[in-house]
C-alpha cells in the first residue's frame, strides 16, 4: 500500500523559489550560468547563484538557477545583464497549453577561474499553469539549499492534499538521497499516507491512518491522538532478494545480503515496539525475503535466554502473516467488526495469524489468530561471529502472505520479556498493523 509518485496519476508543477539570502552569491558571471543551465535555442535569465564551496579537486561550486523566456519578456530585457540571447526558440506567452510551460532548470556548476569545467543537474521547475495533460497542472513548487542539502517541494491540491520532497546532497558528489510522498484525503483526514525512501541505503518507511467505519458504513470522527497525521501504523518494507542471488542458495554461510533491514535494540531500520531502548549491541536482528513466502532471519545477541516456563519469556522471533493491507487512498474508512457489513470502498481490517519461533532450538509455538498450518523453519548457528550468540533461521509458509511482520523479543534474564524490536509498528490483535514486503 506504500505510495508511488504517480500512484495518484498527477503532476504539480510551479514556479522557483528562491534560494536562502543568508547564503553569500556566488561571484561567477552569469554569462557562465546561462551557458550550463539554459537550454540550447532558448533566451533565459538568472534566478540564483550561490556559493555552495568547493568540489574534491578544489574548484569552486556554486547553486544555480535559470528561467526560460517568453518572448514578450525577452523583448524587453533582451540585452540586459543575466539575459542570454537566443533564437527562435523563444517560447511564446499563452494561456494553458505548453506555450505556458516555460522550464526553470537547477543544478550545481564546477568552476575554475570563472571557466564553467562541468555541471551537475538537478531538477527543472516550471511556470504556475503549466498544463502537461489531463488534470497536470502546475502549482506548489518550492526549491532551497541550505549550503550542503538541496530540498524540491512540489505540493498539489485535490481530493487529497499530496506533496513530494526530494532532497540532494552536493558534497562530495551531488547525490539524490532522500524522496518522500504524503499526503491526506480532505473528504476524510484520518486518510494518510507518507512514504520516505533512503535511496543510499535502499530503505522504504511508510505510516499511514485508515479511519475506522461508523455503524453506518461512513468514516467515523477518530478522536483518538494516534489518529494523528500520518496516522497510527507504520513499517519499514521488507526487502526481497532476486531469484538468483547466491544468498538465496547459500544462506547459511554466505554474508548477510546488505538490502536486509537492521533492526537494533535503538530501532534501527525498524521499530521499538515495547521496553526501553538498549544499545545497539543489546540485540540485533536482520531480515530479508527470499520470495513472498520465505525469509531469512538472523538474530545477534550477546546471550540467548532460555528456560523459561513460557516461551514468551524466552528470547524468541515472532512472525506475523495477515491479508493485504486496505488502500487509503481508493477505500474510505475500515470495518473492524466481523459481523458488520463491508459497504462499497470500505476495507475489513482482515486477519492476522502469529507465530513464535524460539532462537535457543528453533521451536515453532502457535500465537494469536488460530494458526492451523506451522511455518516451516530451519537453523543454523554461526561460529567465531563478534557478536557473541549469532543464530540464522530460514522460515518458509504454507502460503505468501500479503502482509508480513517480524519482531524479536529480548528477555536477558528469562523470566520475562525486555523489549521487543520489530520491522513494523506492531499491535497485537490489530491486523493493519503489519508490514509489507517489496514486490
């Protein structure tokens, strides 16, 4: 259910923003910006040039930003400083159409002794009233540049409010780092959804709130604090590895797959779900999917508590198997009563099935939601590791879940629980709070 830009099918698209004045101007010459940024054919004048220092060969680098020229604009300020001179590919003013989309192209130039040596691309802006097609309209465009990080906004307004924030960093190379979809439904608010990718570590997180359905089938007024926006749930995506990564064959000795999420006793990629926070050597677990229906899992911990009357009580996995997730966006509200009708676009909040898998010998015990059927598992230890106790499971089901979730649980003592880390937000008895893995 993670949001996509273009899940929604829109585009917004609006004029530069100026950078921070706090930042000193660059001193290059516009004619120097002009030739990087502006397109071939057409007229354009400065927006921004600021100082953004120096690259790893020691050439000065600078923010920059340039905007095309109508043509009933370039007749005026033809000739003017910060004005290149083009041809006739001049754009012409208009209402609507593409004649009004006139680009505002940013990027960071390289520079020695005011001679442009390369230039980096970052995004192009467009006009107010940019229209690229049905209901692309322009509107919301924000750009800022703090000295190390580049941030674009682009905001767009209809039945839901949505906006997209892409951010770069320009040392010691410009990099795109960071991309974040949000948004809420304006009909009905407790309808959210953000979605933030690292895109130097792979990682996914999304949170997002459904409303619950009223007796009527309408979304009910949640007044509930965790309603607040984004809303109560939150995961991070399961990475999935391809069929024929080497890992998939030799799980048991190979290198833990750098995708894996790293979930610590801090959190880390993942989430504190009960206890105080440790260090990040208290415990450590990592997770990957092989297909939809298995995963690998290997707990680090400095000791492996065992002996407990319960197996609760012992350190132990838990994995949790539930149906897909409801849509936000398309599906109003959700039904958690079973025995209340689902109404058109409505959810049901679903089932959920949890297993508890103990980390001393690899015992499958039967949780919450009457599982039938057990995950097949198989287990390995892994000697010589600095972590101390380091164990490896491979747990395959029955059936692909559409919804999935795993969490260690950290006893230390093994009387009793300590905490419990997990890749997603997870409640016990609340199906919608389980997590995804990547398609």
């Amino acid at each position: 259910m993670y949001l996509v830009e273009g899940s929604f099918a829109l585009l917004s698209l609006i004029a530069a923003a100026p950078a921070q004045p706090a930042l000193p101007n660059s001193s290059v010459a516009d004619a120097v910006v002009l030739k990087a940024l502006c397109p071939e054919d057409k007229s354009c004048r400065v927006l921004d040039k600021v100082e953004a220092g120096k690259d790893r060969h020691g050439r000065d680098l600078t923010f920059a930003g340039v905007k095309v020229l109508p043509k009933a604009e370039l007749s005026r300020k033809r000739g003017r400083p910060g004005v290149a001179k083009g041809g006739d590919g001049d754009v012409d003013e208009g209402e609507g159409g593409d004649a009004a989309c006139l680009p505002a192209p940013y990027g960071i130039l390289h520079t020695a002794a005011d001679r442009l040596v390369s230039v980096e691309p970052i995004v192009v802006m467009f006009e107010d009233g940019c229209h690229k097609g049905p209901r692309f309209e322009g509107g919301g465009e924000t750009i800022t540049f703090d000295g190390k990080i580049v941030t674009h906004i682009r905001d767009y307004d209809d039945t839901w409010d949505l906006r997209w924030t892409n951010t770069w960093e320009i040392q010691p190379r410009v990099r795109w780092i960071l991309k974040e979809s949000e948004g809420f439904s304006y009909d009905n608010p407790g309808n959210a959804i953000r979605t933030t990718t690292d895109r130097r570590t792979g990682r996914i997180k999304v949170a997002w709130g459904i409303s619950d359905c009223d007796e009527d089938g309408k979304p009910a007024d949640n007044a509930d604090p965790e309603f607040r926006y984004p809303g109560r749930y939150a995961y991070t995506l399961l990475p999935r590895l391809a069929s024929d990564d080497p890992f998939v064959k030799d799980w048991k000795t190979a290198a833990f797959p750098k995708q894996g999420l790293v979930v610590t006793s801090e959190g880390g990629d993942g989430y504190l779900v009960y206890g105080p926070p440790g260090a990040a050597r208290d415990a450590r677990m990592r997770v990957v999917a092989l297909t939809p229906g298995e995963i690998v899992i290997e707990v680090a911990d400095p000791k492996i508590a065992s002996g407990a009357k319960s197996w609760v009580a012992d350190d132990h996995l838990e994995v949790w198997g539930g149906d897909e997730l409801p849509q936000g966006e398309t599906q109003t509200c959700v039904v958690r009563d079973p025995s209340q009708k689902v109404p058109e676009r409505a959810a049901s909040v679903g089932t959920a099935q949890q297993w508890g898998i103990r980390t001393s010998d690899g015992s499958v015990f039967r949780g919450w939601g009457n599982p039938s059927v057990d995950p097949k598992v198989e287990r390995v230890v892994l000697k010589g590791m600095p972590w101390g106790e380091v164990v490896r499971f491979r747990v395959g089901f029955a059936k692909a879940f559409s919804s999935l979730t795993v969490a260690y649980s950290d006893s230390d003592n093994g009387k009793r629980q300590k905490r419990l880390i997990s890749t997603s937000r997870i409640r016990l008895k609340d199906p919608l709070s389980l997590g995804e893995i990547a398609e």
